[in-house]
C-alpha cells in the first residue's frame, strides 16, 4: 500500500471559555445577556428561543423588528412538494417535506407618545434578556427613553408550557418612570409564511443559496386561509396546507390589568388578526397584557374542528390563569432537573453550557408526544423540520436514563412508521422494512440517495435505541410487542439485504450502503453498518425467543400477525454469527470499509478554513475519493458496540481516524470526546467536550442562525456520563469505570435503571452511588460488583484511567504488532503539540 503524507486534524481549540462575559455574564441557571447587539441577531433568536417539544417561538423581538429570521414551528406540522430530480430513476424520493412557519403569535408593538419602540435604535438605560432553565420563560427588561425624554419601562415575557401542549403565554409589562403619555399596544396575529407586516417583513427564507442543511422555501402560498374569526373578545385564524392537506387553528385571547382608563378593538382578515388596546397611561400606573396562545394542527381534521379545539383550551387555561400556568411550568422543571441535573462544582461556565444545552432537549423533546424529536427540534426550519437517526442514537439515551416516558412515546413514534417503511423496503427490493433517513410523515424525503437513503445503518439504531430502553427500564412489555415488529422487520431487511460469500471462511457482507460518515459513500462492509445490523440480527432473535417462552399466546399472535417462520429465525442467527467485520491486520486497524484504506489522503493540512466545511465547497466525487471524515463513524461503533472491540484496538482505530475527521458535522465532537476519554486521550477528549458543548452558544459551524443542534446537546449529556463517568450498559447491567479531566474537582448526575432513582458522583479519587428511590442495584466499577442501596456506597479508583498528553496533530499513528503483541507505530512518523 503506498502512504501518503496523513493531514492535521480539525483539533478543536483549547478548553477555555469561549463566551464575551461583559455581554453573557455567567449564570447557572439562565442564559443572560445584558447589551443588545444587532450583529447576531439570527443566532440570539435561536439561542434565547422558547419550546416544548410541539410549539417552539424563534426569540424573534417583541416589536416584531429588527430580526434575522422570523420563526413559530409546530413538530411536524409540513408541506409537501414534488421533488424535481435533474434526470429520474426508479425509486427515487419523490416528496420533499418542508416545516412551515406557522401564524407568528409574538408579535406585540408598543407605542408611546406614537413613538414605536424598535429596540435596535432606541435610547435604552436598561437591556437584559434571560432564558431562564428553572422557570421555563424568557424574559427581557428595559427602561427605554423616548425621545421625548420620557423613561418608560418594559418587561416581555414569553412562555411555551410544557403541562399545556398546545398553549403559549406572551406577557407585556408597561410602566410611565416619568411623566404620563399615551400608550398603544398592538398585539398581533400574522401569517409570515404567505404574508408580511407593516413594514414588508416576512419569514426570511432559510433555505437560500447551497447549504443542504437549511431548509426549502416557497414561491407560492403554503397556507390556504380556511377561517378569521372573533368571538367573546378573542381572534383566531385557521388553515389548510395547500399540497400536504395539514390542518392548523390558532386563537388568542388578551387580558389587560391596569388601573389606566384605556379603550380596545379587536380585527381579523385572512393572513391578519390584531387586538389593539389605547391607554391614557399615568406615572407609577402600570399596564400588564397577558396573551394566551393555543395551537392545534391535525393531519386532516377540518380547521372548524381544530377551531372548537382552541375555543375549548382557552376556555380551561384563562379560567386556570396566568400564575397557576407558570406555577406548574416551575413545577415540572423542577420534576426535569430533579431528574436530569447534571452538577459540575467549581465551574460555572461550563455548567450553564451544559444547563443549556440538557435544556434544549427539554424543548425539542418533551411534549413531542406523537412526533420525534427534528434536528433543530422547534427552535428554527434547518433540515427541513425533518427527523433523522441521530434521535435514537444521540438524544433518546439522555431521555431513556432521565425521562423514560419521553422515550418511550419518541420509539413508539418510530413504530408508527413502520407500516410505511415495509413500503419502502419493497420499493428498494428488499423483505421487511427500511425505515427513511430523513422524514416528517414517513417517507423518504432525501433527494440525495447516496448520502441518504444509503444509510441503511438507520434501522440498527432504531433497534439499539429500543434494546438499551428496555434494558434500562425493564419494559418488556414494549419491547415483546410494538419493539418486536420493529425488531423482526429489520431483521428481515439485514438478511435479505446482505449475502454469503466463500473466500476461505464463510462469511456475510452487506454491499452499497453507506455509514455516518458522509463523505464516504454507496461503500461495501461499511464497520457502522455491519457491527450494528449484527446487534439488529442478535437482539431481533433473542427477543422472538424470549416471547415463545414467556408468552405462548402472544408468541402465536406474532406469529400470524407478522408470518413469523423458525427457518427465518435460524437465518437471522447464522447471519449474525457469520458477519463479516474489517480488520486490516497490517495497519491494526478496522478499515471504515472494505476499501476505504486504498484511497487516498485528503491533505487537510492544505485546505484552507474558508474552505471548509468541505460539503459546502467540493464537489461530492471529489470528496468520496479520499480518506476523509465529515464525521465519526468506527469511532462511533467503538461506542455503540463495545464489546465487538478490544482496548487495544479501540485505541488504535481512535489514533487512525481522529487525524482524518473534519469535524464538519456538530454529532461528530460529543462521540470523540467520549471515546477519546476512555481510550486515553483526556486533553484531546475536553477539547472535543468543549467543542460540543459551545457549538450554538459560540455558533461554532456557523449554522446556529437555522436552530439548535439538538443531538450534539444530548450528545453532550453521553460525553459526559458515558465518556467522563465511564458508564456503559452491557447485557449483564450497568458499569462504569470514569475518566475524569485531571482539573474537575467532581462530576455527578443522576438517572435511572431499572425503575430506581440514584446519583453518581465521580472525584478523582472515589465513585460514589446513592439510592433516592426504588430498589437496590448491582453495579460495576471496573469489574467490582456494588450495590447501591440507601446507604452511600464510595468505591475508591486508582486513578483515572492511563493518560496520554497531547492532542494527536499530522499524521495518525499506523498500527504494526509485535510478535507479543503490543501495539508499535510504524512507516508513518507522529506529532504533538501541546
């Protein structure tokens, strides 16, 4: 093989705190900022933004401008449009699924003395914003100088409940410091998706220019009007999804205290519903408008429908009031955090990024209910509002140690879908079900099969996510009865799909898919693929069996329902046993694929950084012809699939592929961070820890302007617990053996396990367990079984695992053996740096 000269790695800056402190002073509890900038307007609405997993409110002003783009999402809630291929081929995705910007509730204008407030020009004493973790709410306060001199102060909040799916609660406080004047307040209803404000403002198109990663826009109207109604003093507009035949009804209803004499009227069109309230204000007098918002959407159920659904919601939630509202949004982030915490003592910035960032999974995920969890959950339209793989492999594992519930309703999403990916398979020529790689409604929507489609590895991480929640809960239940359908037809896909080839030993392969790393692509014996469609084939036959033997009713029901045979069953276990797994035994490495070592080298060392991420500046071809990484991929299976690996070759596949990962996608970062820890890399393992961690608050890939990236935020929460607390799950139960950074005085969190509740707390020279509720369990600590009982169990560690100093820079190390074995480089020399 000839070698070529190895690049540098996208190594990750050093592990200091990226943030300007003098405009987002540190909080542990909040996102703070106390200067406006105009500057970073589209990453500030995503960052302070507001969500529940159903409704998600972009931090757009207030006043309604300026802003980079405005955004109200709903989960799920789409057009459809016929993707125009350049040249056609047989089963090719044919509808792409767009999310749609729903009617912009925000939209709440003020004027004094007729003087509108536009924060980005106006004289103001005061500016603060917070997102606050524990109350649910954002919030911004002013004290704003007119210019006529009068002070006036101003205090907006913004809430999305999480008790109430469909309900939001907007709040305006006024109050005249000096002087008294006339006051208007324009609380508006707008349709941005086909329409525009007074001031020709509209939701801005994502989807301009290139990037794949952003979303479609429209040349057409999206929103057919369907109803504009005013009724006891409230407004709603509903709707009709022109090409997806989505429904959609929203309402609001204003209350006003005041002391002020003031008068009101209320109007609404077709794109245009507003209630505008004229107040003679006096000083010291204030004025509080709180604003109910309902949405409801269905697949189908007429607008007049959804319309008595809002009237009814409003009905319960105006007579519940505004306190008891935030009372109960206080009281389940209480119940969240009790739950999710994860406490880093002596280091408040990092522990806000982190807060932040288990936050925003709050948001993406815990009212999803019926849908899953979009890449940028409802916090903007990147992707497409679409929901990928990374769901199950990067958020559902936070959820499934924090908030089971939560991930139960996100598989039971996943099997909803399965009816459409038996059509799917069978339009791809293949037994069983493959489920999309990008989706809303369940069809494929990627019109780039090879880096989509392909991505057949999907299925096994659907099934991995559903193995480690049954492991983890103890829900069988689910998983011998929704999980066994998904179970048996992807199993059924991985053994029609791959084939049996004699060249010595008899092994099975699976050709023409392609991994997670996606610029390598339409690859033979992908080591993703291959590790995780074993798990797939091992877990669907051990659970047929265990059903036959512990329900023979519901083992006979399977049978006839799914045309279950024991030949297959048998099939499905030679399959597994005989899966062929790379291994390059000259370079002591697991090739990526079948011929991923014959290409040759990107020089990364020579690319420039405007030219990165390389997606957005090569052509594909050029890319699929070297050995190079958008993202992790064996690396990954190291994780995922453990056991398949020994330390040693662990090691040395992190030292081959680390150098040769761009890192240009943000899922990349939270699994080298994690690996890199326990294989002994821990100054290169904080890097990329801080690198997931800061993503979208120091907009590290330039994208944070499209929404949150929400499996790197819940990849973070793996980085941590599976990476720096070395927690594993194996089929014989929980372990852990931590690696935590030489300078962290101590890490802890809490989860769940088998229907018990405990906190870990790792230092440097003990791991610590304590029970707060449930039975004892048996946990392992580097091979030493302890229960964790009602009583603290401390168990001293002799360190934190071997260090190796330095960040690997240049060249990978290359793996020879030794004739005893040890691992030695060689051909290609290795630099530090460090």
């Amino acid at each position: 093989m000839t070698r070529h000269k190895y690049p540098s790695p996208h190594v990750p800056p050093p592990p200091v705190d990226p943030l300007d402190r003098t405009r987002f002073p540190v909080d542990e509890w909040a996102l703070r900022e106390v200067a406006y900038d105009g500057r970073d307007l589209g990453i500030t609405e995503t960052l302070f933004a507001v969500g529940n997993g159903y409704l998600g409110m972009r931090a757009n002003p207030t006043e309604g401008r300026d802003s980079h783009t405005h955004g109200t999402y709903v989960n799920g809630f789409h057009e459809t449009w016929r993707i125009k291929h350049a040249e056609e081929a047989y089963g090719l995705a044919q509808v792409g699924q767009t999310i749609v910007n729903v009617p912009d509730p925000k939209v709440i204008k003020l004027y004094v003395d007729d003087e509108p407030l536009l924060v980005a020009g106006a004289d103001l004493e005061h500016y603060e914003r917070v997102l606050d973790f524990r109350a649910g709410h954002s919030r911004r306060d002013l004290i704003w100088r007119t210019t006529s001199g009068k002070r006036v102060r101003v205090t907006t909040t913004r809430m999305v409940s999480f008790t109430e799916r469909h309900l939001a609660v907007l709040t305006m406080e006024v109050e005249m410091l000096t002087g008294d004047a006339p006051v208007t307040i324009s609380s508006q209803l707008l349709n941005r998706q086909d329409g525009t404000d007074e001031y020709h403002v509209r939701a801005a198109a994502m989807g301009e220019g290139m990037d794949p990663r952003r979303a479609e826009d429209f040349d057409r109207r999206v929103l057919d009007p369907q109803a504009s109604e005013i009724r006891d003093h409230r407004f709603l507009l509903g709707y009709r999804c022109h090409e997806s035949r989505m429904t959609l009804a929203v309402a609001c209803e204003h209350q006003l205290e005041t002391d002020n004499d003031y008068t009101d009227e209320i109007h609404a069109e077709e794109d245009l519903a507003k209630h505008v309230f004229q107040i003679e204000a006096r000083e010291g007098q204030p004025i509080r408008l709180t604003k109910y918002v309902v949405v409801h959407t269905s697949r189908g159920v007429p607008v007049r429908e959804l319309s008595d659904r809002c009237w009814r919601t409003l009905n319960r939630v105006t007579a519940y009031g505004r306190p008891a509202l935030e009372r109960d949004q206080r009281a389940w982030l209480d119940a969240f955090w009790e739950n999710s915490d994860v406490r880093l003592p002596g280091q408040p910035h990092l522990q806000q990024a982190v807060r932040w960032c288990l936050f925003q999974v709050a948001q993406a995920a815990a009212r999803a209910d019926t849908q899953g969890v979009p890449a940028k959950g409802v916090t903007g339209s990147g992707y497409g509002g679409h929901y990928f793989w990374d769901t199950e492999i990067y958020v559902v594992p936070f959820l499934i140690y924090t908030s089971p519930g939560i991930a139960r309703n996100v598989l039971r999403f996943r099997h909803t879908m399965l009816d459409l990916a038996r059509e799917r398979a069978t339009e791809l020529s293949q037994h069983g079900a493959l489920f999309p790689w990008r989706t809303i409604n369940g069809k494929e929507a990627s019109a780039y099969f090879a880096a989509g489609t392909a991505q057949y590895h999907i299925n096994a991480d659907i099934v991995h996510s559903l193995i480690r929640y049954a492991r983890a809960t103890g829900d069988r239940h689910f998983l011998l009865r929704e999980g066994l359908d998904i179970l048996v037809e992807t199993a059924r896909l991985w053994a029609d799909l791959g084939f049996w080839q004699e060249n010595g030993d008899r092994s099975f392969h699976i050709h023409g898919v392609t991994g997670p790393d996606e610029y390598t692509t339409v690859v033979n014996d992908n080591l993703f693929t291959n590790v995780m469609a074993q798990h797939n084939l091992r877990k669907a036959v051990e659970a047929v069996r265990e059903l036959r033997e512990s329900d023979p009713r519901d083992y006979a029901r399977a049978v006839a329902r799914l045309r279950l045979r024991e030949p297959e069953i048998e099939e499905w276990e030679r399959c597994a046993d005989g899966m062929f797994v790379p291994y390059d035994a000259l370079m002591g490495v697991h090739p990526q694929d079948g011929h991923f070592l014959e290409r040759e080298i990107w020089d990364l060392d020579a690319t420039p950084n405007d030219m990165r991420p390389l997606l957005l500046h090569y052509h594909p071809l050029v890319i699929y012809r070297f050995q190079v990484l958008k993202q992790a991929d064996v690396v990954l299976a190291m994780y995922l699939c453990g056991e398949s690996f020994t330390p040693e070759q662990k090691r040395a596949n992190f030292e081959y592929y680390d150098p040769i990962t761009t890192g240009d996608s943000t899922l990349s970062a939270p699994v080298q961070a994690l690996v890199a820890a326990e294989v002994g890399y821990h100054e290169m393992a904080l890097r990329y820890f801080y690198a997931a961690a800061f993503v979208d608050l120091d907009d590290r890939h330039g994208n944070t302007v499209d929404g949150v990236h929400v499996a790197s935020a819940g990849g973070v929460w793996l980085a941590l617990v599976a990476g720096f607390g070395g927690m594993r799950e194996l089929d014989g139960g929980l372990s852990f053996d931590p690696r935590l950074p030489v300078d962290w005085p101590e890490l802890s969190w809490r989860m769940q396990w088998l229907g018990s509740r405990m906190e870990v707390t790792v230092r440097q020279d003990e791991i610590r367990f304590r029970l707060l509720e449930g039975e004892p369990q048996a946990v392992t600590v580097r091979g030493q079984e302890v229960v964790v009982g009602p009583e603290e169990v401390r168990v001293p560690l002799d360190g934190q695992g071997e260090r190796i100093d330095g960040v690997l820079r240049g060249t990978p190390l290359v793996g020879g053996r030794t004739e005893e074995g040890i691992r030695v480089s060689k051909t290609v020399p290795h630099a530090w740096v460090p």
